[in-house]
C-alpha cells in the first residue's frame, strides 16, 4: 500500500536538514565545489548573453540542480560522486527539466509585468543599481510601494516553492513537469513550518557566501544539499535494507 505523497514532516526536520547537508558536504567537499564553481561559471557566462541570456539560466537551473541531487543521492549511499554525476540533468530527462525551468521563467515575467503595471518597475530598479544608485537614490523610487513590493513577494514564493523540488521529482521519481511542480508546491504548503526553521538556520550560509570565492562554492551544496534531504524525507521511502528508494511518483 502506497502512502500519501509529499509526507508531512516535523518542523525540527528543517534545522536536521541543514546539520545532514554538512555532513553530505564534508563527505565530498572539492569534488561538490569544484562541480558548483563550473556551474556558476557557466550561468554567469549565459548572463551575458544580450536579452536571452537570464532566461537561459533560468532554463537550465533545473538540469543542474537535477545533476547536484544525483550527487548527493550517490554520497548518501557511501559512494564518491564523479563529475559526470553533476550533468545527470542534461544526460536524462532533460526536456521536463528544461520545460520545469520555462514555466517558472514564465511565472516571473508575469509577476514582473504585473508588478510594472501596478507601479514597480524591477528591470528599471536593477538598471539603476547596475548604473551606481545610491540607497538613497533606490529609497526614493520605493517610496510608498512598501505593499506592492509584499504583494510581488507574496507571488514568488509559490513560484520558487514550486521549483524547490521539482528536479529532484523529474529525474528520480520520472514526474512529468506539471505534476513534479505541483508536488513540490503541495510539499512546501505541507511543511512549511520545516522550511521556515530550515531558512532561519540557512542565514549563517547565507553570510558565509559573502565571503569571496570560496564562500559560494561552500554555501551552494550546502543549501543545495539541505534541498536533497528534504526530498529524501519527504518523497523517498527506505525498504529493510539500508539503501533509500523512491516512490512511484509517475505510477
């Protein structure tokens, strides 16, 4: 008999989630920041791309989030994970991947444009800050859109929560796009006191990516990797033996 999928976990699970990433990161800790420092480099390479360039990125953050989670899937089994483990996301299911990434790049235009219509212009924000504005400068253009800047937060989170675990769901559970975001949705709403503790216990990360260079390629997997084991324990079941083992997510 097949329980109900995402399973409800107890808000500790958060802050467990983040001590079991550390671990998972020390396990493989060059092979997990050389394989992020690859990856950033090449999302920073497509960001240059003149107009397309983000929503490239956008495209094909799910491959390679897809390819972290095989890793991790491999270091939690007591293997060493090999760089070709990283592009699992573009080697199989690349496609749902790539359509996962579409519809949330479609989300944010659409939050984007309906923020500009209520008064929030975000690319011109982002210009000004590239051109130098000071805070200021930025405080004056926000001033007394306090609300509308809620309400564009308010859209994206389910954005975001939708796509936290799709990946993980497409490649190991052969979701369909749809339904991999739907599930990913269903299990952020379920759990989202696990969450919330997990993102308060994540700001000492969050710091420590400011460090420069090396901060990145430590805070990445282990943000990464706290996303893995949420999957884990939400999605995946173990039999008798030791070896974690998917649901039939797609049956």
């Amino acid at each position: 008999m097949s329980e109900e999928l995402p399973r409800r976990v107890p808000g500790r699970a958060g802050i467990e989630w983040l001590t079991g990433a550390f671990k998972l990161f020390l396990k493989s800790p060059l092979m997990l920041g050389a394989a992020t420092a690859i990856f950033l480099g090449v999302l920073l390479i497509l960001h240059f791309i003149p107009y397309a360039g983000a929503g490239l990125a956008e495209i094909i953050s799910p491959m390679i989030l897809a390819g972290f989670m095989r890793a991790f899937r491999s270091i939690d089994e007591g293997n060493d994970p090999e760089l070709p483990q990283f592009a699992a996301g573009f080697r199989s299911h690349a496609l749902p991947l790539a359509m996962v990434g579409a519809i949330y790049l479609g989300i944010l235009l659409a939050i984007v444009w309906l923020m500009k219509l209520l008064g929030v212009d975000y690319q011109a924000l982002m210009q000004a800050m590239q051109e130098g504005a000071t805070p200021e400068q930025l405080a004056m253009r926000l001033e007394g859109k306090a609300p509308l800047l809620l309400l564009g937060l308010a859209l994206a989170i389910p954005a975001v929560a939708a796509t936290w675990y799709a990946p993980a769901l497409v490649l190991f559970g052969n979701a369909n796009p749809l339904q991999a975001m739907g599930l990913s949705l269903k299990a952020c709403a379920r759990n989202w006191l696990a969450l919330l503790l997990n993102g308060v216990a994540l700001i000492p990360v969050f710091l420590l990516a400011l460090i420069p260079v090396i901060g990145m390629l430590v805070a990445v997997p282990i943000m990464l990797g706290t996303a893995y084991l949420g999957y884990q324990a939400m999605f995946a079941y173990k039999d008798s033996g030791a070896r974690d083992q998917d649901s039939g997510i797609s049956e």
